[in-house]
DNA sequence: GATCCTGTAACTATTATAGTTACAGGTATG
DNA sequence: CATACCTGTAACTATAATAGTTACAGGATC
C-alpha cells in the first residue's frame, strides 16, 4: 500500500489555516473543502497539534499554525501524520533462516540501503516548505482572486 | 503502510539464485531460507519472471536470473514486485472541493513535490545493484566459507 | 507411469485506512 | 447561566492490501 493521504490532507488543512488565518474555521468547514467527514480532519488535527505544528484549543474553532511556514517543511508534515513510517518505510522480512548465508545477513544489508532510499526520499521532502506550497496554491489560482468565499458547504 | 516484504523477500530470491546458481532450487527450499511458504515464494517469482528479471520454467525447478546481476538494480527489483507504487507512492485525497482556492489546485500542486520525493528515492535504488547486495552479504559472512549447506530444512 | 515441481485459484487471518455515529466536556455569547 | 456550538475521542463499520495456507491442474523428468 502506498503512503497514506493523511499526509495530502495533512497539508491541504494547513495551507486552508494559512490562506484563511484572519477567520476561525470548524473542522466541519474544512472537512467541506477537503470533502471528507469532520472527524478525519479533527483526527489529523490531533496529529498536527501534537506534533507542534499547529495549536488547537478544545471546544473552539480556532486552531493557529505555531510558526511561521517558511519553517514548517513537508517533512515535519510528513512525520507528523506517517506515525508508522517514522522508522521504516520499508518493510524486511524478519524471520529468516539464521543457518543460510543469505538468510542470516540480508535484514542488516537491506536495512542499510533501503535506508539511504528513505533518507533520500525525506530530504526531498524538507526541502519544501509550507510557504513554497502555497505559494504554488496561489500562482496556479490565477483565475479566482478570492479565496474562501466561494466556497460550496453542501 | 509501509513497502511490502515483497521487496526485501524479492531480493533474498535473487541473492539466493545467484550464489546458488550451479545448483537447482525449489520453491520449497527457497522458502525455507525465506522462512515462508512456498507459495509465496513462487507468487513474487512469478511477477520477478513477468518483469524478465528471471526465468523460469513450469514444473521443473530451474529459475535462472536473465542478465548479469551488475545489470539488475534494486529498482529494477521494486519495481517488478511493488506494483501498486510503480505509479504513485503517495496517495492524494482526490474528490476536494473545486470551489475552495485550496480544493481546486492542491492535487496538482501536491503531485509535483510527491513526484520529486519519489524519484529521489527511486534514483537511489537504482544506483545499488544485486551484485553489490551480494558481495554485502558474502563481506557481512566472513565466519561461515560454505553457503547452503547448512541450511535447516525443517 | 510415478514422482516431483511450478503456476495459480481460492480461501483465511491480519492489519491499515478512512468514514461514520455518538458523546463527554470545553467555550462563548446573549 | 443556559443555550448553542465546537473539539477530542471512543467505538464501530467498510474496504483493501498483505501474507499465509490448502488444493490442484498440468509440465518435466527419470
């Protein structure tokens, strides 16, 4: 399976929080934009919040980025939502014969290639920033000068 | 979820098969180093043999690699096995809202940086060979000279 | 012809994801 | 302070991928 779309959620709601920080915006409101139930935003809210990367006050909608997002990378985003691929996002077969050469050795050979291809794979993503992707948000949204008025809640 | 084991088990096979290559091993005993049933041992060859990384012949236990390892990278390896992920590793949420500035451009927006993660990790693994996997495993070996003769059948 | 092996279908168990309902408890405003 | 709204979270469901297992048709070999 692939990377889950936590993580395309993840920043979606983020760059919504950027774009939108003037107004205090319901995890219903955002679930209306990323077309999802309220529960997976608050859910990933949760991961965000915890992670640092934004500031939720329970009973209030008024959760505020933590930092300026030219200092929040995808990355920090990544490792944030990813819980599970935070070590690993390979998988190696553990149980291999200890009595065949190739059985007892390959979990440590693998490990140290596949991590250099996660390593690889993660250093892309901290090379972009929130700011770089809004930023796109916006150059490529040449047609609508307004932002979130338009909105459809249904 | 991470990278299936499909991977790592693919390339246990391929290291087996070459340093084993004089002899003619079945599926059966190749699970046994794996520690794993033989069934799935002959599923990843199968889709290793579509991908023309080995061949294999029904019914008689003769897969042979089809190129010098030097030639077959781990890429090559993912590639043939992980075949959800030949396209997109990273899933993106993809029924957002086209009236929000954020719905309407975050998927292409998001393919572009998810790309680029992909491919970094891909161009590592494509930098390492089978061949290099194999001298890591007989360098890591320096105790045991014989390869699979010790192998624990049960 | 007997035996061994591959290829593959079909089934099960396990796990992750994502959506949903429900609700306890915080917050705010009139 | 009462009402209304919102968050945080538990619990449940549906779906899908993975991996293991049994079973068997059919190829290969002696």
């Amino acid at each position: 399976m692939a990377i889950s779309s936590r993580f395309s959620v993840a920043v979606h709601i983020l760059s919504l929080l950027e774009i939108s920080k003037t107004e205090r915006l319901t995890s219903e409101f955002i679930a209306s934009s990323v077309n999802t139930n309220s529960v997976v935003v608050r859910r990933i809210m949760g991961m965000l919040n915890k992670a640092g990367i934004i500031n939720t006050s329970p009973g209030v909608a008024r959760a505020m980025i933590s930092r300026p997002i030219a200092q929040i990378s995808l990355l920090d985003v990544y490792l944030a939502v990813e819980i599970d691929h935070q070590d690993h996002l390979f998988s190696i077969h553990d149980k291999a014969n200890p009595n065949c050469l190739v059985g007892k050795n390959i979990q440590h050979t693998l490990e140290q290639r596949f991590t250099q291809a996660q390593r690889a794979m993660e250093n892309e993503l901290a090379s972009v920033t929130l700011e770089q992707i809004v930023t796109d948000l916006l150059v490529q949204d040449s047609s609508i000068p307004s932002t979130m008025t338009t909105i459809n809640k249904g």
